[in-house]
C-alpha cells in the first residue's frame, strides 16, 4: 500500500503503517481522553486521560494486528503467499497475493479473524471482572478493548464482501454453486447493499445526532468502494484464468547490452516505445533497465554512466514462463509492484510480459463481449 512505512516483521510478514493510522490514532486518543476515561475515572488528571487514550489506541491497533495476523497465518498454510500486513485509518489490511483455491480455504482465512476479535474481547473482559467491582485505570482499559474487539468482531462477521463475513458467504454460496464468479458477484452485491444502509443511516445519524453519524456514512462509501474493485478484481482473475503467458506477451522485444550508456539507453526507450528493456550479456540476460531504475540515477551522469551500474540484477528480478498462467501473472504484478515480467523458458529469454499488453487484451476482449 502507497504512503506507508514499514515498523517490523513479525512471523516473517512485514508490518506497515500507512499515513492514515497517524490520523486515526490522534482522533481516538483526543476522543477516549476528552470523553470516555473521565466518564468512568472522573478523579483522575487530564495527563492520565491522555496517557491511557494513547494506550488504549495502541491496544485496540494491536487487536487489529492480530486480527489480521490470523488471516495471514491461515493463508500461507493454505499455500497462499501474504506479502504484508498494513495499517490504516479503517484498521488493517493482509496483502494476500492471490485468492483461495477452494471455498473451505477461503472459509478458514475469513473466520480466522473474527474469531480472534471475539477470543481477545473474552480474554479483555476476563481482565477486567478479576479486577473487582473498583474502577482502576487497568479495567477502564481492558472494558474498552473488550467492548471494541466485540465490536470489531461482530462488524467484520457482516455479509458484506469484502468483509470477512462477506467472504465467509462467498465462501457457503461458492460451495454450493461450484462457480466462484457467481458467487463474488452475490456477496459483492450484498457488499453494496449494506455499504449503502451505513452510508444513509449516518447521513441520518449526522442530522439527528451530530456529526458523528458522518463516521458511519464515511464506512458505508468505503465498504462500497472496496465492494466494487474486490468484484472487477476477482472477475478479472477468473477472466485470465487458463490463458497462457505466451498468448499475451510481447516477442519481438528489444534488448540492450550492459555496455550501453543511461542516455543511450533512454533513447531507445523512446524510439521502441518499450519502458523497460532485458539487459543481455552475449546469450544471457544479466538483469532488467526500466524507467524506474533511470530515474534514480542523477541526471548529469547519463551521458556517461553505463547501463549495467544501474539495472535491477538477475536476483531481484521477477520471471515468468511461456506456458505460466496469465492470472498468476498478474497477481505477481499486483503482489510485487512490477511493471513488466520477463518471460523466461529454460534460462532462455523469450519476451516481456508488461501491464499495458494486459490491459490492451482486457479491452479487447471487452470490445468483442468475451
């Protein structure tokens, strides 16, 4: 996910924060310490509020971590690669690098995470009955997390797709129809339906009680929003599904030799129309030159610099094979931030695969309706 930064690994998953957390964890704290903890702990100090909203916000993005780890974790046992796991302003988001292969994988990845919300509320209620029938700072801390993690839980457990009880439906109707299209298009549509009731029922809340109804309108245009593009995301892969990497790349590519200055380089780009070229070293491809990697070589030492001081080498590239399917393909693109694959068979170059001749054979199988 764009405009955000990494904080630490954990089970081998890179953890991100995107900016948007930053907003969302200074609204709950300011909300929590102005409101919630003098409520319950009226004696205390404003310093105290504030340094137990900042806890709690921690805390509650902790359970979300959580939530999300039970995702990830369930996904790579089921031979789904999770590249990261990223937070924002409406919580977390694993970046699963391609779709379950059967509905009971998809059924175990989904439930995973609510059930992990529901088991944390239990553990945080636990914590604060132990506590008596005082109110401390500790159980005014663990009553919210347990009340927000019952929450979070009960939300996500929604039939709405691309909330997990969304893909648990998905999972049920895929089950029983045997068509994975059929059944993205019914939970998606369902999506869009209980995205709309939150998107009217906050502008209403937002009349009658205040501009907090406008949060819920908020989530409603985000649950749509994400609706929409999870579908045309999973119809484009079933669209791609069983076609051959070999049918869409390009063959007739150009290559350049190592020895080929920067300048050089950037002129045929612009000549051959072609952003990204395979680096070949007598019969051999040594690595991969692309706008990005020119870009980020100072200006002043085209003329001069040569290609093989600046490409991505062999090991940082990312390759297909002629018979690869192009769904796989893509999910690769989408999962690693690639512009073009090389196409590879037996160590051979044999072409480029790149986004736009992806989306030049989307559109024209749009155009003749296939």
């Amino acid at each position: 996910m764009r405009s955000s930064f990494k904080i630490g690994r954990i089970l081998g998953i890179e953890i991100g924060i995107h900016v948007s957390w930053l907003l969302i964890f200074a609204f709950l704290t300011w909300s929590l310490a102005a409101s919630y903890f003098p409520s319950i702990l009226p004696e205390e100090s404003p310093a105290t509020y504030w340094l137990l909203g900042a806890a709690s916000s921690l805390s509650l993005f902790a359970s979300v971590l959580a939530h999300e780890l039970g995702h990830s974790v369930v996904a790579r046992r089921n031979g789904i690669p999770v590249k990261d796991i990223t937070l924002f302003i409406f919580g977390g988001a694993s970046n699963i690098s391609k779709e379950a292969d059967t509905p009971g994988a998809e059924f175990r990845m989904a439930v995973t995470g609510p059930l992990i919300s529901f088991a944390l509320a239990a553990i945080f209620y636990f914590a604060y009955s132990a506590g008596g029938p005082v109110e401390t700072a500790l159980s005014a801390v663990t009553l919210y997390l347990a009340q927000i993690n019952l929450i979070l839980g009960i939300f996500n457990l929604l039939p709405g797709f691309p909330l997990d009880g969304g893909r648990v439906f998905r999972s049920l109707v895929w089950k029983i129809t045997g068509n994975v299209t059929k059944a993205t298009r019914i939970a998606a549509s369902t999506g869009q339906v209980i995205a709309y009731l939150f998107i009217f029922g906050g502008i209403a809340l937002a009349f009658n009680v205040g501009i907090s109804g406008l949060w819920l309108a908020l989530i409603g245009w985000f649950l749509a929003s994400a609706a929409s593009a999870s579908y045309q995301q999973s119809l484009l892969s079933e669209v791609l599904k069983g076609i051959k990497v070999s049918q869409v790349a390009r063959l007739d590519l150009h290559t350049i030799a190592p020895t080929l200055t920067v300048e050089s380089a950037l002129n045929e780009m612009l000549e051959k129309r072609q952003r990204a070229f395979p680096v070949v070293e007598g019969s051999r491809m040594i690595g991969l030159l692309s706008m990005t990697d020119i870009k980020r070589s100072p200006r002043h030492t085209w003329s001069s610099e040569t290609v093989s001081s600046i490409l991505t080498p062999m090991n940082e590239v990312k390759t297909v094979s002629p018979d690869d399917d192009l769904a796989a393909a893509l999910e690769l693109m989408q999962g690693g931030g690639f512009n073009q694959l090389p196409v590879l068979e037996g160590g051979a170059l044999r072409g480029m695969l790149s986004r736009a001749d992806l989306l030049n054979y989307i559109q024209i199988k749009q155009e003749l309706g296939r």
